[in-house]
C-alpha cells in the first residue's frame, strides 16, 4: 500500500492548476481597468486574415494538455515531473508578467450573426474569455511546445518518429490558430522563446529537477 502511494504522489503536482486558474481570474477581471494596460498590436495582425476554421486546433489544445499530462503521468512518470515544471515555471512566470504589465488586445472581429459552425465555435470561445487579456506571451503556444516534447520522449514512444511528427505538426497548426481565429497578436507569438528558452532547461537541464527524479 506504501508502495503504491509513493509510485502515485508525482500526480499531486496537479494541485498547481487550481492556483494558477485562481490567479488567471483575477487578472481577467482586473487587468483592463489598471493604469499600465497595454493594448498588444502590430503591423502583421492586419495582414493575418480571420479563418474560423482553425478554431478546432485551437480548441484541440486544452485536450492535448490534458492528454499530455494523462499520458506521461501513466507512462513515464520522469517526463510528467518534468513537464510539470516547464508547465508550472512557464505559466507562472506568464502570469507575473501580466500582474505586473497587464496586456491584452482588441482583434476580435465581431460575431453577432455566426455563418457556419466555426464562427459559431469561435464566438463560444471568445464569450468564454471576454476580455482579451494575459495573452502575452501566449501560454497556447508554449504549453503545445512543452506537450510535443514531452510526449515525444516518453519511454515507449521514443524510437516512434511518426509520434513527434505528429505532435510537432499538431503544435504547428495550435500556433497558427492564435493568430488565425484572433485570439492572440503575432507578438504574443513571436515572444514565446524569451519564456520557453529558460523554462525547458529548467525542466530538462536543472540539477535540482534531476535530484527530484
């Protein structure tokens, strides 16, 4: 029994989603009404078209996730720590920038009349995150990043190049629905190294991580 306790309690990272969730809220409620809000815009945001389609991928993304961290955790649990710690750092890190400089943006097209079943989907997302705030950098595309790589190395899936193949064109389109479906600005996009960067060699590199494992 001892045993099998022990073998489970790298699932009790998982208790950091509920805190981030908490703290996400709080911003999206607040952060519009700071002093210091900063409306996230560039040039490439007006030649980017709006393709409803691409909502899919970008809905897919929270199945991913969860995939993600199912999977690792049920097959290797050292991968599932360490994609808790890119996860945890990267969205941490993410959210403080955002306490400190509240950002967000104003691309949404409006959508009072849906067409067809993707306007209709996208309209659903943006009712659900009404305010278009804490979208730099965007935690989609860093969260699809730390996903494909941590899933790509898994004990079993390692000598499958199909796999990342597959993951990493997965993460390519979740890139591209952020900016297609007007989610995020192109900068939210381009400004993901700067976080990712740090986050994987904590998680991959960092002595301390290796003592946990």
């Amino acid at each position: 029994m001892k045993k099998k306790i022990k073998d489970n309690m790298h699932w009790l990272l998982l208790l950091f989603f509920p805190f981030q969730i908490i703290w996400y809220q709080i911003l999206e409620k607040t952060s519009r009404g700071r002093e210091w809000f900063i409306s996230v815009h560039c040039v490439l945001d007006d030649i980017i078209p709006f393709v409803p389609v691409f909502i899919i991928f970008y809905i897919l993304w929270y199945f991913y996730v969860a995939f993600s961290l199912i999977y690792t955790g049920l097959k290797d649990k050292k991968e599932f720590i360490r994609l808790m710690v890119f996860y945890a750092s990267e969205v941490s890190l993410t959210l403080l920038f955002c306490t400190i400089v509240p950002n967000g943006h104003d691309l949404r097209p409006v959508l009072e009349n849906p067409q067809n079943i993707w306007e209709y989907a996208t309209k659903f997302i943006y009712e659900a995150d009404p305010h278009s705030v804490n979208v730099l950098p965007s935690m989609h595309v860093m969260n699809s990043v730390g996903a494909s790589i941590a899933i790509a190395r898994c004990v079993n899936l390692k000598d499958k190049g199909w796999v990342k193949i597959l993951c990493w064109f997965f993460t390519v389109l979740v890139i591209f629905s952020t900016v297609l479906v007007k989610q995020h600005s192109a900068i939210d996009v381009l400004a993901t190294p700067v976080l990712i960067v740090p986050c994987l060699l904590l998680a991959y590199k960092s002595k301390l991580v290796n003592k946990l494992l």
